[in-house]
C-alpha cells in the first residue's frame, strides 16, 4: 500500500531575538568603580515618578476627583432602585451583568490583582482600581487591605451608572505618555455651592437638556464628550505604571482606522444590539437615539458565563437569564467579528503546494484580538484528511491539559520585560517581541505548504478560527490566586476551575484538487 505523506511548513513572522555584551579592559586597574545596577532591576527609566504623583495624586492611576469637591464632599451612589433603576429600569437591566457592572467582581482580574500587589506592592493597585471601581477608589474605599467581604455595594458596582455619568472632562493629553491612559478623567458627580453649602447631584450625558431631566432627582448636562470614542479611551488603554508603554491599545488601534475616519465611535458598535451592531460596522452607519442600550458588551465571555453561574446559586433565574441573554450576544457578536478565505496555490508541474487561509477583520473596529493581546488566544484549528478520511494533518487542537501546541498560528502578541525576555504579567511587560494581531477592516494571511506524494485526487482542508480569553494554564492560575474574602465555592458553586470555554469564531469546509493550473502566490 501507497502511504499519503503530507509534510507542511507554517510560515511565520519570526520575534526579533535581542541581546546585549559589554566589553570590559583585560588590565583596568582594580580601582573602585561606579556601582552598577543589576540586569534584574535596571535603575534607568523614562518617567520621574515623583513628579507625576505630584500631578496626578492617585498616581499610577490618572483618575481625578473634581477640585471643587472633597472625599466628603462627593455623592457618588450605587446603583438601585433608590437611585438610578427607580427612574432608569430599562437602562439599569441593560447594566447588570454587564463587563461594566462585574468590573470589581471578575474573579479573573481579582487573581490578576492579587498577584501584581504581592509582586509589586499595593501601590499597583491603584492603576487597577481607577478604572475598575472609580467611585470607591476616590472616595478612599480600596486604600486598606483588600477584604472582598468588606466592599460596600459601591465598589462592587464596579463601573456604575454614577461613574460614567460623572465624568466632566478628561485629561488625556496630560499623562505622561501624552494620550489615554490609565483612567485618565475626573469626576464631579455633584456640584456644590460655594456660597450656600448646597450640594446638587450633577449627571452628564450625551443628548441635550431638556425641562424636567433628572426628576429633580439630579441635574443633566449635555456633554459632547460622551458621544465619542475619547470617553471609553482613558480605561480602554492600559499604560505600564511605571515606563507607561501600552499594554491594552484599543483605542489607539480604532483610532488608526477607517471606523475613526467614517465617524464611528465606540458606543455606535459596544452600546447597540447586535443587528445594529453588524450595520454601523458595514455600512458605517450611525445609531439613532434610540437604538443605544447599555449593555457594553464585547469579547469578554467567560465573565457572563460566571454571573449565569452566581444568579443561578442565588435562586435568581431572572439575572441567570440576563446573563445567559449577555454571554449569548458576546459570542455572536465574536462570531460576526472575523471570516475566512482559504485559497490552493499549485507549482509548476502543477500539484497542490500551498494553502493559503486568510482571516479578515470584518467587524472589529480595533484590531483583532484586542485589550491584553498577550493573554488572548486567538489561533487557527486546521484539518486535512483524504477521501477514505485519513489524517494528514493536524494543527492548532488543545491537548488533554486544554492546552494549544507551541506551533499553533496564534494572532496574538509576545510581551517582553525590560530585560527583553518573554513576560506574560501586565507589570512586567514593557515591549513586544511579536504583534500579530489583525488590523481593522484588515487581515493576515496563514499558508501551509505541502510536499504533496498523495495518490488521491482530492483533499478535505476544515479551518477553524477558535478564540478564548486566555489559555487554561493562565486562567487556572489567576483563579487559584483570589483576595481575601473571594470563595469560588461559595459565590459561583465552582469547586474545581472549569474548562475555558472556546468560541469558534469562523469553521469553513473546502474541497481541494491535488492537481491543477500553475499560479504564483499572491
């Protein structure tokens, strides 16, 4: 019997190794020289910290605190149907369960937390808590001893309804990277009077004032800056904090893009279902008025899978079913995100020697993945079989541990520290070696080459796009690593870490002749 022998190459773009010699003289004289800084902890950096805690006092986090108003001037309030759902149930419904409303919650990035304090020091945290609780953190709340238990519902909320409606104005173009980074806001969520003492809660919000807004409950300010992408971009851009190199770029990549140009904004593609979603990416058109909800939802699935987990040990099936309804969107709209080409090349004597699968960005208005593109996996599942259906090749599937083979096409990037060595901690990577991620409106293409001896006349090639938050190695050790106060068991019923849930993206089929007409690679 003729063996079907298939061998394949992927062609990759190859990381930049960088190395550094320092020549010394054979006879220098054993005199007393300048002491020099380990490798391990490089004395040099760009920023005068010192001076930007000056600046920013919440420094490594930009957040701010209105002037006019001390901690114990500023009325922040958590959401409930006291305040915000008693006049807003649609847009309060909307919020729960959202990324925005789990932002202090997520055990994920609580593990993630945990960590860089005990690696760095509480100080980090700060960065962290700007953005993932910014009421409770101006007010004071998260400067002790991190007890989950303790936190009240303000901080819990995490980005609440009072947190987006009190930004004033943002301070982007002051940080020390010079753009958005590392909640670069502040927040007056009421205004007081210099003269009278009289505080008055003050909401800002995109769409004109009009008699009777608030309810006499607070007072309504248009702001221009909510119907931009500038209010998501002080969060949505996650600086180192301390040489301030972009970990998370989001913004910067819709920035760069034909979305930014076509006037497309954050909101128009994250605050919209997904009909509307799927129109404002194609055709460019903007959402009316009424069309905007408040679900922000994105990529980040695995945190609504969570939540339809607690609401269920709760006896709340309502909130199960706003979660379930959240996880739902999150993966439809991954689905509508990407698609793939895949296209046979043949040599000179005509036999099958490339294939070449292109995956398009065709709907993220940043790149593609996005945020911490060091941990999310994005990766190829391909699949050749011959006629009788025998394996001839296999790439991209997890092993038995959940884990991708090393050779796996992964759209990712490759964080280095400042030693230029492979980092995977947000506080240690200061560079990447590799950015593979795919451009909006733009793609990248994967070929496999073939040393082709098959007798047969055609070949099955499947192609999967697969994507997940993170793999199982990095999800098992941050939820192994939770603060104080946070039991796995008892909030979500989980006694072991479940297998991360794997979105496919795109799957595609094609049949493919072993044979035909010579065409360059294009």
């Amino acid at each position: 019997m003729t063996r079907n022998c298939i061998s394949f190459a992927l062609s990759l773009s190859a990381g930049i190794a960088l190395t550094a010699a320092a020549a010394l003289a054979k006879d220098a004289p054993p005199a007393p020289a300048p002491a020099v800084p380990s490798v391990a902890t490089p004395a040099y950096s760009r920023y005068n910290m010192e001076e930007w805690k000056a600046k920013f006092p919440h420094y490594p986090s930009h957040l701010k605190l209105d002037e006019a108003l001390t901690k114990e001037d500023a009325q922040f309030n958590a959401p409930s149907v006291m305040t915000c759902a008693g006049c807003h149930p649609q847009q309060y419904e909307e919020w729960q369960n959202s990324m925005h409303s789990m932002a202090f919650q997520d055990p994920v990035y609580l593990g993630e937390l945990n960590l860089a304090i005990k690696a760095v020091g509480k100080d980090i945290a700060k960065q962290c808590e700007g953005c993932h609780t910014p009421a409770a953190f101006l007010l004071g709340e998260t400067e002790g001893e991190f007890d989950f238990d303790k936190l009240s519902p303000l901080a819990k909320a995490g980005v609440s309804c009072d947190v987006c409606h009190s930004i004033k104005q943002h301070t982007h173009l002051e940080t020390p990277s010079g753009e958005p980074e590392n909640g670069s806001y502040i927040l007056s969520p009421n205004r007081k009077d210099a003269k009278t003492g009289e505080s008055k809660l003050t909401k800002y919000g995109p769409f004109p004032n009009y008699e009777g807004c608030g309810g006499g409950f607070h007072e309504c300010v248009e702001s221009p800056l909510h119907r931009t992408s500038e209010m998501c971009a002080g969060c949505h851009q996650v600086f180192h904090y301390k040489e301030h190199f972009p970990i998370e770029h989001t913004y910067a990549e819709w920035k760069k893009s034909i979305y930014s140009i076509k006037g497309v904004q954050c909101q128009d593609c994250h605050m919209v279902d997904i009909d509307t979603f799927k129109r404002s990416a194609d055709t460019f058109t903007l959402p009316k008025r009424g069309e905007y909800r408040h679900y922000f939802n994105g990529a980040n699935f695995v945190q609504y899978f969570l939540a339809e987990l607690k609401a269920k040990k709760e006896g709340n099936e309502k909130l199960a079913a706003n979660a379930k309804q959240k996880f739902d969107m999150a993966v439809e709209r991954l689905q509508a995100a990407a698609e793939l080409e895949i296209e046979p090349f043949y040599n000179a004597k005509g036999d099958l020697s490339k294939i070449r699968v292109r995956v398009h960005n065709k709907r993220a208005g940043h790149n593609l993945p996005t945020s911490l593109s060091n941990i999310r996996q994005m990766w190829l599942e391909v699949l050749i079989t011959d006629s009788k259906g025998n394996v001839l090749l296999k790439s991209g599937f997890l092993d038995e541990k959940g884990e991708l083979d090393p050779k796996t096409y992964n759209f990712n990037s490759d964080g280095m520290d400042i030693n230029m060595k492979f980092a995977l901690d947000p506080w240690e990577v200061v560079s990447f070696s590799k950015h593979d991620t795919i451009p909006p409106k733009g793609y990248r293409d994967v070929y496999y080459t073939l040393i082709n001896d098959a007798k047969a006349d055609e070949l099955k090639f499947s192609a999967k796009l697969r994507f997940r938050q993170a793999s199982q190695a990095v999800v098992e050790k941050l939820l192994s690593n939770q603060p104080k106060g946070v039991d796995l068991e008892k909030i979500y019923g989980l006694t072991a870490v479940p297998a991360v849930p794997v979105v496919d993206m795109v799957v595609q089929e094609v049949t493919l002749k072993t044979k035909g007409e010579p065409e360059a690679v294009k």
